[in-house]
C-alpha cells in the first residue's frame, strides 16, 4: 500500500471542494484546510514540507480540470480581497505611544479583534493560526513557488489579478507616503534633525514626487505598459530621507533621544522599507527575481500576523534603539575606569580607598538602624536612605566604588565591536583595553576592600573603649559572619541580586544622561528664577555644569542604594528569601564580626570569611558584567561573537605580560608593545 495515500488523498478531498461561486463569495474555510493539511507535516522537518508542497503541484499538474477549478477560486477570493491596508499598516508601529502600543498588544491577546475575513490581513490570521505558521512556510523554496505559479499561469504580470493588487499597492503607498511626510516634519523630528524652515525636507518631497509617479502609473497599467525605471527619482529621495534618520540617529548620541523620539523614527524607517518593497513588486525598482520578492513579501506579512500580538516584538524593537543610546552614555563614563598610565592607576587607588572608608561607616548605620526594631517598611525607608545617600556623597567627593564599574566598562569595550558583520573591529584595541580594565579592576577591590576593613576595625575598636562595650552585639556579630559562609548561608545568590542591581544602577545612570541632555535638564536650571536668586549667576552656571556631567551618575548612585536597601522587604512581601550582599560591605561586616567576638575566631573561621568574601566579589563583578556586555552588544545588533578567539587573545596576552593585568607597564614599555603590535599586524596583512 502506498505510504502516502492518506496524506494525498487528504489533499485532493481539499482541492475539489474548491471551487468558484457566481452566487456567493468564495469561502476562504478552503484554504484553512488547506493550510492545516501543510501544518501536519511542520513538525517533521523542511523536507516534508516541500514534499507536500510538491503533492500539491503535482496534483494540479495531472489534472487540467482540477487546475481550473482551483485556478477560477483562488482567481476569485484573491479578486474580492482587499489589499491597501494590510499593505500599508501590518508589521508596521501604528501612531501611538508605546504605553497605548503595549496595552493594545496585552488587549489583543486577551480578546482578539472580530474577523473581517475579505481583508488580506485577517485571511491571514485565519489560515495561519499558529504563532510559528510563518516558520515552516519561509521553509519553502522559491523555485517551488515559481512552479506552482507557472501551473496556475501566474507569471504573466499583465494578468488582470495582478494589475488590480498592483492598483491598490499604489494606493498603499500614498498612505505610506503621507505617513512619511508627516512623521518627517513632526516637530521633534525636526528639532533632532536641526532642519532648517528654509530647507525642503525629503520626506515632503517624496511624497509629491509619489503623487506624480502614481498618476503614470495608473495610465501605463491601463495601456498595459510596463513600469520600469518610474521610481527611479522616488528612490533617491528615499534615500535621502534614510540619511536623514541616520543623521537623527547620530544626534541623538548629543542631544539624547525619548520614547517617542524612538518610535517615531521606527516607523519612518518601516514605511520607507515598505514603500521600496512595494516599488520593486510593481516593477518600478529593479529586482533580481520578482517571483523570489513577492514570495518574501507574503511570508513576511505572515511572520507580522503571526507576531501582531508580541509584546517581546514590540519591546525588543524599541529597547534596542534606547539601550544604544544608555550604553553609549555609560560607554563613555566607562573611559575613566580603564587606566593606562601609572598614575591613573593610583588616582584610581586612592578613589577607591576613599569609598572603602566611607563604605565602612554606611555598614555600621545599617547594623544601628537594624537595632532599631522599625516596622518593615520604615526599616526599608532608612536603609535605602543610608546607602543611597552615602552613594551619592561617595561619588561627590571624587571616590569610586569598584562594583559599579564592570556595567560601565563593559559598554565601552562593547563599543570596540563592529555591528556590521558581529566580528571585533580591532581585536588588538579590546584585548588592551581588557587588559586596563582588569587591572583597574584590580586595585580598585583592594581599594574599596582593604580600607572598609580597615576601618570597621579601627572604628569598632575605638566605639568600644568610648561605650565600654562592642558597637555590635554579640549575636549580631556571629550573624554577620554566618551571612558570608559561602555554603551554609545564601551569600553568593544574594550576590547575585547584587550583580543585577550594579547593572541596573549603570543603565539608570546611562538613562538620566540621556534624558538629562534631552530635555537639556542644565540650561533648563540656569533659566530658573528662584534659583537664580538664591545661588547668583555663578553659582547656578557651575552647578548646571556639574549636572550636565554628572546628572546619571547621581541618579544611578541614590537609585542602587534604594534597590540595596529596600531588596529585603520587597521578598518579605513576596515571601522570597531576596537579599544582598556586597563585597565590601561583606568587608566591612567581616571586621565588625569579629570585633564583636574581641576576635576570637578560629583559622578556618577566619579562612571561610575570606573566601565568602571574595567569592561575593566574583559574583557581584561577573553578574554585572555579563549583564551590561550583553545588552551593550544587542544594542549594536551583534548577534554574534568571536569570543573563542578573543579569549586565546587575551590568554596569549596574559601569559606573555601577565602583569600589566595587575599593574600599569611604564611609559616606554608601552610605547615598545604598541610598536611591536602594529608589525605583527602589517605582517599579518
């Protein structure tokens, strides 16, 4: 028995209920079964959808009469679909705000909207029902397409069924064109772009030039002459308007960009993506095979019905663009914690020193207010306060705390990556700049780590001679040092919370510039009247400067305090054990432990401290590094990596000067390294 009789029996059942209807509409439930019989085979694999694909060829290959009467219904429910709409609005953001964009998707997937079934757009939903229909029918060759088309007797473009969708395209692109032409000149465009009244704005101009080339258009189509070569000039000022959005692109990186600054530029580039496909499907671009673009077209507007409802979509899109311009920003504040001379090296030394002390005395505030008894929610109020405020003092006095630098570093050594092709523009320039971070790195641990026990020990030992008794009880001591055991306590996945809150703080920080330089936030200030007053011009100048450069930073450092502090209550009403710990808080409360025991601990109390500690430091560092290069690289479309040969870079690097991972080379050993990579890379060429 042939093992495919069920299968092309199911197949021919389908095609002889087609038919076409002088009395009714064609009903598209046809198609649907249709549709589902070539959705049995899509979990196999691509061969057997072809192999159906082929089926159904073959069918309407051995059988003129089959091939007409499937012929005359596709021929009628393709005639009596409408086609403006979907051409000029699916997989495209509509003229809305993105919280209106994502309650709309959430309301959609709740209750979806009523069919309509005559626009292409719903036939669409109804026969491609699964969210991965789109998946198997991009599986299907376009020589398989072309075949099928040559059965039908498709391939002629003066048929009168393309020369009606070739009408309502053009009318499509007139709605495309208006939206282009108001989307262009919309007034925070302009103020990106910095246009000129004076100046014509392309997205003006293509949309007369539209005008012009449709009215050709529409009388060639009726003397059935072809289109070729008639949207030669609309091209060029399709091109010009992409400039033009590239060009807001760039200024964004100065001025900033917003929400809605964001989405607008999305959906200017998707209507003209979508004017320049319709341009090639009519004839009037050229196109390497016209068969190959109408077959993308369909499975594109496929894919967009599939995903109409995707809120990951509609987010993803959208962050992309944003994550570009924070991690531009904290990119930038990244270049002062990659030391290439000595002396910055120790400038960052005593940076870091300089929160060590300060760290110190935030850890005794928090064990104080902890002996307080407050309510939760107070309790949260004042932690938060203390770190967030002593952050902000620690960043006002010049100091650096060591954890908050992977989520800045590692945007700047994303920026060393080419997005073009996803491989390292200069692997010598990431690897040397790998090489400063880990050494700024280095010493600015020890900086922050060394000082805060330090000085939790000095500042324990002097409260107790001062109140005749330790500033942190006993029980409170032997909970502290419990909380570091990497095995018995949950150190290191509270360290990892940590880790996410340090990314947090860096996209935060990369957020304020961003809408700091936006909404111009310093000029604003030195405009204020009262403040004016109250400071005098000079003072209110310096202190709009200081925001200008400082504004993220700020904000970043009060907000990773909140997070710090309130990370307790918020999995107390959860009812998850969600915490923090923090490398060199987790110092500091070393040294106050063991002052509350008048240090006597054992060796391996002492040892399994130690390590909680630094283990809490790798899981702080790597979590927020990871998390920042990661989104610093899908910001710049790097969906891939080098990162086996980048990291042989680096081992070879580290084996040949495994110190300057540690410690700064001198100037003139610098100097010889440079000129020694730059022959190895002229004899590579």
């Amino acid at each position: 028995m042939n093992p495919n009789y069920n299968i092309r029996g199911a197949l021919l059942t389908i095609l002889n209920g087609m038919g076409p209807d002088n009395e009714h509409e064609a009903d598209i439930v046809h198609l649907c079964h249709l549709m589902a019989w070539f959705r049995e085979g899509a979990p196999g694999s691509d061969f057997e959808i072809e192999r159906r694909f082929s089926m159904l060829v073959e069918a309407l290959e051995h059988s003129a009469a089959l091939r007409l009467q499937v012929k005359a219904y596709l021929e009628q429910f393709l005639n009596e679909s409408r086609y403006r709409y979907t051409f000029a609005e699916l997989g495209i953001l509509g003229n809305e705000s993105f919280g209106q964009a994502m309650k709309n998707r959430i309301f959609q997937r709740l209750l979806p909207a009523t069919v309509e079934d005559k626009t292409v757009r719903e036939s669409l939903s109804l026969m491609f029902t699964k969210a991965d229909d789109h998946e198997w029918l991009e599986a299907i060759s376009v020589a398989s397409w072309a075949r099928l088309f040559a059965v039908l007797e498709w391939l002629d473009p003066a048929i009168p069924l393309w020369k009606r969708i070739q009408h309502e395209m053009l009318e499509a692109m007139e709605m495309l064109a208006v939206r282009i032409a108001a989307l262009g000149i919309d007034s925070e465009v302009v103020r990106c772009l910095g246009i000129a009244e004076r100046h014509t704005s392309p997205f003006v101009e293509q949309h007369l030039e539209l005008r012009n080339m449709i009215a050709q258009a529409h009388q060639k189509l009726s003397n059935m002459e072809p289109l070729n070569a008639l949207g030669d000039h609309l091209d060029v000022l399709l091109d010009q308007c992409q400039m033009q959005i590239k060009k807001a692109y760039a200024q964004s990186r100065v001025h900033g960009i917003s929400v809605t600054l964001s989405m607008q530029l999305i959906r200017l580039e998707q209507s003209i993506n979508r004017m320049r496909r319709l341009l090639q499907l009519l004839g009037a671009l050229p196109t390497e095979d016209r068969v190959a673009t109408c077959v993308q077209f369909f499975c594109t507007l496929t894919r967009e019905e599939n995903r109409k409802h995707s809120i990951s979509d509609l987010w993803r899109g959208l962050t992309d663009k944003l994550a570009l311009r924070i991690t531009e920003h904290a990119s930038q504040s990244g270049e002062k914690y990659a030391t290439e001379t000595r002396s910055e090296y120790w400038k960052m030394a005593r940076a870091a020193m300089g929160a060590g002390v300060i760290i110190a005395f935030l850890s005794l505030f928090k064990a104080v207010i902890s002996g307080w008894h407050l309510p939760p929610f107070w309790e949260a109020v004042f932690f938060s306060l203390n770190y967030g405020i002593g952050f902000v003092v620690i960043h006002l006095l010049g100091f650096t705390i060591a954890t908050k630098q992977p989520a800045m570093t590692a945007a700047r050594i994303a920026s060393a990556v080419d997005a073009a092709n996803g491989r390292l523009s200069s692997a010598e320039r990431v690897v040397e700049l790998i090489t400063q971070v880990a050494r700024t790195q280095f010493i600015s641990i020890w900086g922050n780590v060394l000082p805060a026990f330090a000085t939790a020990t000095i500042v324990a030992l002097a409260l107790t001679v001062l109140l005749s008794s330790p500033p942190i009880e006993l029980e409170k001591g032997e909970k502290m040092l419990m909380e570091l055991h990497p095995l018995l306590s949950a150190a290191l996945p509270h360290a990892a919370i940590a880790g996410v809150f340090l990314f947090l703080a860096g996209v935060i920080a990369g957020y304020y510039d961003n809408l700091s330089i936006y909404y111009r936030v310093p000029d604003r200030i030195r405009k204020v009247p009262w403040l004016r007053n109250q400071l005098g011009v000079v003072r209110l100048n310096k202190l709009a400067d200081y925001l200008s450069k400082h504004t993220g930073a700020l904000a970043g450092n009060f907000f990773f305090g909140c997070m710090l502090g309130s990370a307790g209550f918020v999995g107390l009403i959860l009812g998850l054990p969600i915490d923090i710990r923090h490398i060199t808080f987790a110092a500091a409360n070393m040294a106050y432990g063991f002052q509350a025991q008048e240090f006597l601990v054992s060796g391996l109390d002492v040892a399994i401290a130690v390590a909680g500690v630094l283990l809490i430091g790798m899981v702080n560092l790597g979590v927020s590094f990871s998390l920042a290069f990661f989104t610093a690289l899908r910001a710049r479309g790097v969906r891939k990596l080098e990162s086996l040969s980048l990291a042989g870079r680096i081992a070879k690097r580290f084996f040949a000067s495994p110190r300057e991972f540690f410690y700064p080379p001198k100037e003139t050993e610098k100097i010889d390294q440079e000129t020694s990579d730059s022959i190895e890379k002229a004899e590579f060429k």
